[in-house]
C-alpha cells in the first residue's frame, strides 16, 4: 500500500482532525515508499471493520480528559540521609553499630527508606519502604535498573526487598496506578 492510499483511507476512517494527527507519523514515509506488511494489513482490517459514530459530546469529554489530567504522576526523590556517612563522620565509635547501612529519600508525593544489607562480598539485599503521602495507593511495584535489574511489588503497606543485587549505580522506580517516582540509587561503598 502506498502513501497516497494510506491518506485516503485515514482520511475516511479518522476525518481530517485524525489525519491531521497521523500526519507526523506519514511525515517520515516518502511518496511511493511501502508500507511495512503490518501496517498495511492493519489498515486494511480497521477500514473493513464497521464502526459506529463517537457521538460529539464523547469525544469531546475523552479529549478533554487526556489533555487535562496526567494518569500517572512523575516525580523525582532527592536523599535526604545516608547512614554510611554518618558513620564516617562518627569515626572509630560509629564503625561497629550496623553492618548495614540505610538510604532515605523525600519527594512530594512519598518518602522512601533503603534498608542495604552486604550479602558475601559481592551482593547487597536491599529491603525498601514507600510511605506515600496522601490518598495515593499503599502497594507500589519497585524496578531497580542498573548493572542488575530485578522488580518486586510491595506489600499493602509499601515494603518490598530486592536480594543477590550487585554493587554499582542504578535507578530506582517506584509506581503505581498513580505515582512514578524516580530515585538515583548507589549501592556499595561511599
């Protein structure tokens, strides 16, 4: 299927507004160019298929929904306490209290304390606690992203545990139907 026919039937099943909208999407297609086989399959499939009128009113609710609200809210945490330093500030008196060490973040919508527990001498268990502010939801899906990337969901009062993670630098997402909040994460020595 070329462009031009592309245009066409969009222009039938979405009206000019539809069009318009998919016209940054065609931009990158030259005149005479193919389709890939999907697409042109998938079109076929959509023009064939009997759909009904959105009534106005609908659409314009929809449209009004989506531009005004974001679903998902994005933050970013910033840490707050970090206990390894503490400890070195401390000095001698501070090096035998805890082999672990605690990470705790702020950010508007939710609080998060990483519990870090060295496993041998080569992996970490991270145990975290979101604590979100407000009416968010209390159960969280936590993705850790770096030099190893596992996920967990958390427990109805926003606990979740990571074990056997390496050392290094990584992201930590904490989301829900809600919330998304970002946190830069270093695990193993200051």
């Amino acid at each position: 299927m070329k462009r031009q026919e592309l245009e066409r039937r969009l222009l039938r099943l979405l009206g000019q507004e539809g069009l318009d909208n998919a016209a940054v999407d065609l931009a990158a297609l030259e005149d005479g160019q193919e389709l890939p086989y999907w697409l042109s399959q998938l079109v076929i499939a959509a023009d064939a298929l009997p759909l009904p009128e959105v009534p106005p009113v609908v659409s314009q609710d929809l449209h009004h929904l989506f531009e005004s609200e974001t679903l998902v809210e994005p933050h970013s945490a910033v840490l707050v306490r970090d206990t390894r330093v503490e400890k070195q500030l401390v000095g001698a008196r501070g090096a035998d209290v805890a082999q672990g060490w605690s990470l705790t973040y702020t950010s508007p919508v939710a609080d998060v304390v990483l519990d870090m527990w060295p496993q041998h001498e080569s992996s970490i268990d991270v145990v975290g606690h979101v604590m979100g502010h407000g009416r968010t939801e209390n159960a969280y899906r936590a993705s850790l992203l770096g030099p190893t990337s596992v996920k967990a969901d958390s427990d109805r009062l926003g606990r979740f545990r990571f074990q056997g993670v390496l050392p290094g630098s990584y992201t930590l997402v904490i989301d829900n139907r809600q919330i998304e909040l970002t946190l830069e994460v270093e695990l193993g020595e200051v």
